[in-house]
C-alpha cells in the first residue's frame, strides 16, 4: 500500500484495502484520489476523520487535498484546520512522514495552498513559513507551495527553481505521483514564464508528463496538464496537440462522474474549475468501453 501511496505503483487495484485496518484504508483513500475516484475516498476518509489521532489528522488533511482539486478551497480550509486540531503531540521518525510531524505540516501547508486560491497570498507566506519539512514528501510539497506563491504573486521565473527542486527529491523517492505533479508544476511555471525557451522545454515536460499520467490513469492529474498544453498553444501553432483541450474535457468529466455530490457541488461553482467546458453533457467522443469510463 506504501508503494502505491508514495512509490512506483500510483495506478494500483486498491479496492479491497478499503476493508483493511487504519493505515491501509488512508492509504487506499490516498491512492484512489490520485485516481480520480473522489466519492470512494471520501467515504473512507469522512469516517476516519470522526476517528480522530493521527490519521483522523492525514485523513481530513487527504480530503481537503481532494476538495481542492476540485477547486473547493474554502471547504478544503476548514478541513485542513480540523487537521491541524487534531494533529498529535510528538515528532517521528517515519521515511513517508505518516507521523505527528508529517501530520501537522500537511495541515500548515494545506493551508497555505487554500489561501493562496481564496486570494489570500499573504497569509499563504506565513504558513508556508511555519513548516519545517522533515520527510521526503514534506519537502516536496513544501516546494510545490513555494512555487505556487511565486505563480500566484506574478514571479513565474521564482517558481521554476522550487519546482525543479521537488521533482528531483520525489525522483530520488522514486514517487511517481509526486515526480508527475512536480512536473506539471514545473512545466506551467515555465509556460506561465513565457519566454520562447521556457514555453518550448515547458511543452516538453508537459507533454511527457501527460503521457505518463495518462497511462496510469491518474485523471486528477491528467485533466489540469492537458489544459495547460491547450492554453499554450493558444497563441503558438503546436502540431500535435489540436486535441489536448478534448483531452482536458473527457478527464475532468471522468473525474467528476466520479466525485461525490459535495464535490461536484464545489466544482460547479469554483472559479478554478472550466467545469463550462462540460455544459454540453457529455464529453466529446467519449468511449463507454475505455477503462478510464469504468469503475
């Protein structure tokens, strides 16, 4: 279950773990978000917040991280603060930070990404600030923030360093969903960058990224990548990618046919989510028998 978590197996057959002991089901909920499956991860993870402990913490940490993803930021905010509650005492020594450590830096850095999307940018500086990352998966993560306060704050150029940086320590974790995020927030901050340089290597890293997602079946990733893709080409004839916007359309309709009621409730109404590209009902093309379309 750690492997598919933090390691090199993200697309794995969780389901059964579901019946498992603590641990294993926060895990299974952690794996099953990457994959898009919102409404089974909120399942396990609404009942083992009402547990409490440690992981009550990782769980309303993992839920507000979900909740975010569908550009619930304001939700995700109380969640996070309800982590941060109910973080133990203590430090620990875990190599995946599952310890009270871990715990509350996912809370104070969940935080800081909730106010970086309700327009709070000073607030997100100081709680970055507060976290001392211990583990490999805190520093990555702290490095994500650092480079989304950088984007949000107008300074693409100060976003690509942090970013570089969390993807070379998850590689070194051998994290392949934290290697897959990391470069889909090198790669935006290298378009968002816009010189003719970074556009071009930001492409590349996109469109490898894409690939790579796209056959783990990591949706809640493929989705935000192909729509960076599109909006790069919007100003520049790419030859290839005419249909990343199509792409971007059929994953974020996967994925909210996938969500919860609360969390197709927050994606209709953030301002993050192109949830209008989907008015029409269903998405273009789109293949009953292809995997992606079945749970």
């Amino acid at each position: 279950m750690r492997e598919a978590a933090f390691g090199g197996r993200p697309e794995a057959d969780v389901w059964a773990a579901l019946r498992g002991g603590v641990e294993e089901r926060w895990l299974a909920a952690v794996v099953l978000g990457g994959q898009g499956h919102y409404a089974a991860a909120a399942a396990v993870l609404g009942e083992l917040i009402g547990r409490g402990g440690l992981f009550g913490s990782l769980a309303a940490s993992t839920l507000a991280s979900h909740r975010r993803q569908l550009g619930g930021h304001a939700a995700a905010r109380v969640l996070d603060g309800r982590a941060l509650a109910l973080a133990p005492g203590g430090d620990g020594e875990d190599p995946d930070d599952v310890d009270p450590a871990g715990a509350r830096a996912d809370a104070l850095l969940g935080l800081a990404a909730d106010a970086i999307g309700t327009g709070r940018l000073d607030e997100a500086r100081r709680l970055h600030a507060r976290v001392e990352p211990r583990g490999w998966r805190s520093r990555v993560r702290h490095q994500w923030l650092a480079a989304e306060i950088s984007l949000a704050g107008g300074l693409a150029e100060g976003a690509v360093h942090p970013a570089e940086v969390a993807a070379a320590t998850a590689r070194e974790a051998g994290a392949t969903r934290h290697i897959l995020k990391s470069d889909l927030v090198l790669g935006a901050a290298l378009v968002v960058w816009g010189t003719p340089e970074s556009v071009d290597r930001g492409v590349e890293v996109l469109l490898c990224d894409l690939n790579h997602t796209d056959r783990r079946g990591l949706f809640s990733l493929v989705w935000p990548t192909a729509l960076v893709l599109a909006n790069a080409q919007a100003d520049r004839t790419i030859a290839g990618r005419e249909n990343m916007k199509e792409r971007a359309e059929n994953a974020l309709s996967c994925v909210l046919r996938r969500a919860d009621p609360t969390g197709r409730s927050l994606a209709d109404r953030s301002p993050w989510i192109p949830t209008a590209l989907l008015r029409s009902g269903e998405p273009p093309n789109a293949d009953p028998e292809t995997n992606f379309l079945t749970d």
